[in-house]
C-alpha cells in the first residue's frame, strides 16, 4: 500500500460517509498515521506504508467516521499560526476567536495585566502573551483537566502565562486588570439538536453551553468587571449568532465597539469600562 494509494482509499471511504472536506481530512490522518506532514505525502507518493501506519491510519479513518473530530485524533489545531495541544477536555479553537485576539491586541497597552476568562486549550491567552510580550497575562478556567492541556500548551510555546484555577473571575483582585478578554459558553441548552453531532457530542459542554438563553456567563462576566477592571479597562467578548443585542444591553457603557466576522457577521464585542 503505497502513500497515493492509501490517500485515495481514505478519501473515498469519507467521501462516501458524507463528510466534509473528505481529502483534506484524509491528508491530515495520513499524515499523523504516518508522523510526516502532509507535504511529505506528495514529495513521496510511491512510498509504501508500513503495517502499523496503515493500522493507524484505519483506526484514525473509523474514528472520523464515528463523528470525533479530527482534531481530537490528531490531538492539534492551528490557531494564530501556532500549533495547540487539544483534547476532548477544551474547546476547539475556531478561526473566527482570531478576530477576538487582534482586537485585544489593539487595546492592549505596554505593561498591561490581562485575564483570559474560561482558557480552555489555552490558545488566546497564549497568543496574547507572545504577541504582547510587555505584559502580564493570566489565564483562569473551572476545569483542571483543561488547564493541564493549557499549562502544557504554554510550556510548548514558552509563554509565560499565570494559570488560575477558578470560576470566571472569582480569584482576580479588584481593580487588578486592564482587559479581561473571554471566549464565554453562550449557546442555549435548548439548541443543543440543531448542532453538528461532532460539536454536540463531542466537544466539552462546559465550554458550549449557557442558560438563560445562552447568556448567563456574559451576565456574569459583565457584572464582576467593574470591580475587577482598573478605571478605563477593556472588557473584550466573542460573540454567539444572537448575542449582540443582550450583551449590548447588559454593559455599562456606550463606548462599544462591533467587529464582524470574514462573513459579516458581529464576531467580538469590545466595551470600555470606566469605573
């Protein structure tokens, strides 16, 4: 079984099940099977597999079938041009938080103290770090399990990131931060079957879902960040497909700003406290 021959196999196989972007997906467990990356896979396609890439590479393909998102078979995703640890235990990072980080960085000053809230992989608060190096950066969740991978995340890329075990903001000092940045819960329980099952059953609930109509986390976010924002700080948000108009109505301040997604959409929240 040579490498062509088995990425062909793959693609096939996923191409028939319905699934999307069935060669890319097939590239990307090849490559892990094979511990190559996948331009290696077309610089050698005679190379022939060795049994136990060919065993992983079935097992991977059974896996995808199953529903578990690759990224979970691969253990990595890409986010911000950096690889990341991800395990059923954090969110997937998504390329539309990216929006979130570049409008944290444009209000980020030099030696600001910024919390990322509900951390997860780990990904923003580590981006932020590297990409604003002249500043403190702590990052709290509720689940040890995903501070481990993001602990494990920041060792990867030698981030210096203060990690807290808490729920939301409840272990930052008043007055102590000059943005609070946050990819929050905020999809409604009551919507859980309108979501991919790969995103339902198996991405962490924890991180998906909020009551209150999905808005309970902002709620709280929103009403503890005057007395942990110094004068002045910015409170940064993603945002869910109708959370724009209750988030708007729950802050403080009118000096807000919307950033759209690539596809128009209002993808980040960003308000300025002042007291």
């Amino acid at each position: 079984m040579t490498l062509r021959t088995a990425l062909e196999q793959g693609t096939r196989i996923l191409t028939d099940a319905g699934l999307p972007v069935p060669r890319l997906t097939a590239e990307v467990l090849l490559a892990h099977a094979c511990r190559v990356d996948r331009v290696y896979l077309f610089a050698h396609p005679e190379q022939e597999l060795r049994e136990v890439e060919w065993l992983h590479f079935g097992r991977y393909l059974h896996q995808r079938l199953k529903g578990t998102p690759t990224q979970y078979i691969t253990k990595r995703q890409e986010f911000y041009g950096r690889d990341f640890r991800v395990t059923p235990d954090v969110l997937i990072p998504r390329p539309e938080t990216e929006h979130l980080v570049a409008a944290a960085l444009d209000r980020i000053q030099k030696g600001a103290r910024i919390a990322d809230i509900g951390t997860g992989s780990g990904a923003i608060a580590i981006t932020l770090a590297l990409e604003a190096p002249n500043t403190t950066v702590f990052a709290t969740d509720i689940s040890l399990a995903a501070l481990q991978t993001a602990r494990r995340n920041a060792t990867t890329h030698s981030a210096p990131v203060h990690f807290i075990l808490t729920d939301l903001t409840e272990a930052i000092a008043p007055a102590s931060l000059d943005l609070l940045v946050s990819n929050p819960p905020y999809i409604d329980p009551a919507d859980a079957p309108t979501l991919a099952p790969e995103v339902r059953d198996h991405e962490p609930h924890l991180a998906l879902f909020a009551e209150e109509d999905g808005n309970a986390i902002y709620r709280r976010l929103i009403a503890d960040a005057a007395r942990v924002l110094k004068p002045g700080g910015w409170l940064c948000f993603e945002l869910g497909h109708t959370s724009l108009d209750p988030v708007k109505n729950m802050l403080p301040t009118d000096n807000i700003t919307v950033i759209p997604d690539l596809a128009g959409i209002p993808r980040v929240i960003c308000a300025k406290i002042e007291t």
